[in-house]
C-alpha cells in the first residue's frame, strides 16, 4: 500500500485583507507550487521526494497532507450537544473570546470527540477561511481516493508519553528565510507553533524557552515525517482510536466531481512508467473507500425499491377495494325487486345457521352472488347452459375427484346453482386443516372455487367463484 505525504505550504501574510487580494497574491507568489511531497511505497525505506503543484504528484492509495500548525489554531472548549448542522452554527458564538479578529473570517470545525473525556470538551480548529477554501481546491487535484488533512503537530511526540516513538521528536522546528517556525504537540489533538528569528539561534542549537529546557528540537525532515505518519496511521487504524476520524477536510470535498479518478487517468496517460513504477488503475477497485459512496447509494437504493413495492402493493390493495365496491354497486342496480327479496332471505337465514353451528356454512351470499344467481336463472328460462347447471358443475366436481382418487367423495347434494360435496372419513391423509388447505389449493391449480363447510365437507362454486 502507498502512502502520499503532502506538506501544505505556509500561508502568506495578505496586505488588505480582502479575500480576492489574497487569493491573486498567492498566484503572483506562486504558492500552489510549494507543496511538498514524500511517496512511501509500503515498508520500504526509500522515498520519493519532490515540490509542486499537487497535479503533478503521483498516485497513492491513501493520501495525508499536513497543515502547518502555524496556520490552524486548536483551542480546547466546551462544546454543547447538538447536531452537526446546529453546531456549525453554535461554533462562531462559542470562539468569540478566543480571536481578536471576527469569526466570519475564520474556518471553523469541532474535531471528533476524544474516547475517555467528557462529551462537552472538544478541541476546536480555527483557520482563515479564504486559505482553507483556496487548500481544499489545491487538494482536489490528488490521485487518491483516500485523501486526510490533519495538523502537523499530531505527528510529533506526546510529551511525557509512556508509549511515544522515540523516533517522534516532541518538538520540531522548520526554518523559512529569516524566521524559524517551531512545533510543539501538547495533547492527543492539541498542538502550538510560533515563530522566532534565526538570528537569536547559532547554528544548529536551538535555544528553547525555559519551560522546554528539558526537550531538544529536531529539524522537521521526510526521514522522520514518514516514520511518524507512518506512526500515525497505525496508531489511529482503530474506531477506538482520539483521532480515528479526524479529517479537517470539508464535507463538501470533491462532491461536484470524481476528480480523483479522472486525474488518475490523466497521470497515467502523461507519465511513462517501468516494470518497477508501474501504477494500476486496478489497484483502486480493492481500496475500500472508493466503495464508501457506492455503498451509501446502493442503501439508499435497496431503501427506495423497498418502498416503492410497498406503496405499489398498497396500491394494488386500494385499487382491489375500489374495483370490488364498483362492481358491486353495478350489481346492486341490475337486481331484480325478487332478486333483492331473494337475496335478503339468504342472509337472514345465513345468520341464523351462524348462531345455530357456529360456523358459516352458506356460499358467503353477496350482491354478486345475487347477481349471478339472477343472471343464471335469466339464462335457463331462455333454454342456454349456464356455468351453474349440473352437468358443467359435475364435470368440475369429476376433475378434482380424480386429483385425490375415484372413491373419496361419500355424499353430493346440487342445490340448483353450486354442489356440496363431501369426502369419506380418513380417505385424505393429515389434519383437518392441512386437508382443507391441500383440497382448496388443489382446486385452485385447477380453476375451480372450493369453499370448506366443515370437516370433510366442501362447496364447489361455479364461475370459478366469481365474487367470492
């Protein structure tokens, strides 16, 4: 696996103040060609170095920029509980006592709550606003889909820390022109930087202040920058881990566009590569975060298919009522006044068997039973066969007698519209239930109607039970 360090260059001082002075004075200076980089190739010792424009870097699986702690400020303070969108608000309120400047120039972010600390004490970072949006656009030319910034001062060495790398300096110091930038980390997201002169220090010792007279400071280099990001990364691989999810990144990095990619193939169509500096492009389809996003829509599409069958199927439920009560009430209205007398007797006697057996032991009347018995009865007194004569209804009757075998029906009783029908004892194997599930599903396969009436005793309906 390779790692990509990037160390974002130092922040020019402005002479207005204005955001688009500074971001044209940063082009005249040409700051977006002052980031320097270091390539680690898993567990070699070799780096690749080099400084430019972060298009011109190469390709890493993971990439961790650095940003001078000079230019970032971590302050600890109690933050409330809130939500992400209603921190973000709380946020400039809550630093106010810290700048001299206002907040609405500044970036500001709550670093991920530390395992251990009280939920209300969080570190927050503060960098100039129009810096960081003109970074993050620099950073999203890299050819990386694993892309973190962090301040520099996380690299370093806790001080008095029992398991601190003794290849982690404590403190480090950087020398630009005339000044020197020194570093010192002083908690487990905390860190300071200030600036001194040269000309106070001789040669290579650097005269600390008297509080820091028992540490030594050591010159910032890639030999120990990648041990300790190296460090870093191992340190922080678990969900348990202060800084697991540390990324000082905005949400909004590379959403417009997959950037990452696109300079991918881009990088390997300018640059010649051997049998030693290949890069394949295959290799980012085993990284798991480029899966990260695909993963997200993919929940969201399992979600939205859920729920566009369930609304579907509650349509088809709606609809199903809706056609039945249509049909009915066309049934209603083509009911003869003896047809209506007829029916109402029905369902008076039905109740009354109801009370009597404590079953339902009828065809179930409704309008469209009434309407069919009327059109049926219409069709005999013409002289045509109807679907409810005994002849078509016993031809049915033979179909499912035969899928269960030749003698088990005991008893049959055609009451002039559907036949009642009953199967000898023991002749079906099983309980009562499981046979009555078995005849019915049976009937069914076959196209028929088959409605229980007890045990052993069925009705066969015609038209297939047509408003049953």
């Amino acid at each position: 696996m390779s790692l990509l360090i990037v160390r974002c260059p130092l922040k020019p001082f402005s002479g207005s103040g204005s955001p688009g002075d500074s971001a044209r004075e940063w082009s005249e200076l040409n700051c977006a060609e002052r980031f320097e980089w270091c390539l680690v190739e898993g567990d070699d010792t070799t780096l690749e170095t080099g400084m430019g424009t972060t298009e011109s870097m190469p390709y890493a699986d993971e990439v961790l920029v650095l940003l001078p702690t000079i230019d970032v400020r971590l302050i600890e303070a109690k933050v409330p509980l809130a939500n992400a969108k209603k921190l973000q608000q709380i946020l400039p309120n809550l630093i106010e006592e810290y700048v001299l400047a206002g907040a609405q120039s500044l970036a500001v972010q709550a670093l991920p709550p530390m395992p251990g600390k009280p939920a209300l004490q969080r570190v927050i970072a503060l960098i100039d606003r129009t810096w960081f949006t003109w970074l993050s656009k620099q950073l999203e030319n890299l050819i990386s889909q694993r892309v973190r910034l962090i301040p520099e001062c996380l690299l370093l060495a806790l001080p008095d820390s029992e398991n601190a790398n003794p290849d982690s300096p404590s403190i480090a110091y950087q020398q630009v022109e005339q000044a020197l930038i020194l570093t010192r980390r002083t908690g487990l997201q905390l860190g300071v930087a200030w600036v001194e002169r040269a000309d106070d220090h001789d040669g290579d010792s650097i005269t600390l202040p008297k509080v820091l007279q028992d540490s030594s400071a050591v010159e910032l280099s890639w030999s120990c920058l990648a041990l300790s990001a190296k460090q870093f990364l191992k340190d922080n691989a678990s969900s348990k881990s202060a800084n697991y999810s540390l990324n000082l990144l905005p949400k909004t990095f590379r959403r417009e566009a997959g950037k990452g990619l696109s300079n991918l193939s881009n990088y390997l169509k300018r640059k010649r590569v051997d049998g030693n500096q290949a890069v394949s492009a295959s290799a980012t389809w085993i990284d798991p975060a480029i899966w990260r996003q695909p993963a997200q829509w993919s929940k969201y599409l399992i979600v939205s298919i859920v729920a566009g069958h369930l609304l579907h199927l509650g349509w088809l439920v709606v609809d199903n009522w809706r056609w039945g009560n249509q049909l009915e009430v066309l049934a209603a209205q083509s009911l003869t006044p003896v047809s209506i007398t007829k029916f109402n007797q029905e369902k008076a006697q039905d109740k009354l068997q109801d009370k009597a057996i404590g079953i339902s032991s009828s065809s179930g009347n409704s309008v469209i039973t009434a309407f069919t018995k009327q059109v049926t009865q219409d069709q005999r007194r013409q002289g045509l066969v109807s679907d409810a004569d005994f002849a078509p209804m016993a031809a049915k009757l033979q179909q499912l007698k035969t899928a269960f075998g030749p003698e088990v029906l005991q008893k049959l009783d055609y009451d002039g519209y559907a036949i009642n029908f009953e199967f000898k004892p023991g002749a079906l194997k099983g309980s009562n239930q499981q046979t009555s599930a078995e005849v019915m599903q049976k009937a069914r396969s076959l196209g028929l109607m088959v409605k229980t009436l007890g045990t052993n005793r069925y009705r066969l309906e015609p038209y297939s039970g047509l408003g049953q």
